[in-house]
C-alpha cells in the first residue's frame, strides 16, 4: 500500500516536509479505507497493486476495491503508529 512512497519523491529537499507530507498520506490512506472513500482509493492505488492481508490472502486492486464496495471487508478504525 506504500505505493504513494512514489508521490513523495516529488518533493526532494527537505527532509522534515517529505515526512510531514508522507505521515499525511499516511493518515489520509488510513480515514479512506476505514470510510471506505472508493473515489479515493481508486486515485492512489496503482493499476499493478498487490495487497497482502493480515492471514495471507492476496487480492489485486480490483479485488481489493470489489471488497470495500461491498462491504465484505471493512474496518472500525485503522491507525499508524511510529510513523518514520
């Protein structure tokens, strides 16, 4: 799901607001999935992403968005800690 690394590269220079930037992205990723923000999701994953979930399934993004869409997977809260 660190894709978004790439969105980051964009910004070379300072290194405390490339972090500031990604910890953002970060959190932003995060309130989407739990949201289930499909619009956004769409826009920051790649058409190539490969998810792997926590009891070793794998889904594509087509199958990682059909789940959010239909509720089959979803979360009450997802939060990053020691973000670096």
């Amino acid at each position: 799901m660190i894709v978004l690394l790439a969105a980051c590269g964009q910004a070379l220079g300072d290194p405390a607001s490339d972090e500031r930037e990604l910890t953002q992205l970060v959190k932003d990723l995060n309130a989407a999935i739990v949201k289930a923000d499909i619009a956004f999701l769409e826009r920051v994953l790649h058409q190539d992403s490969v998810l792997h979930r926590p009891r070793g399934t794998v889904e594509n993004r087509a199958q990682y968005l059909e789940n959010r869409k239909t509720g089959r997977v979803d979360f009450e809260s997802l939060v990053a800690d020691e973000v670096k």
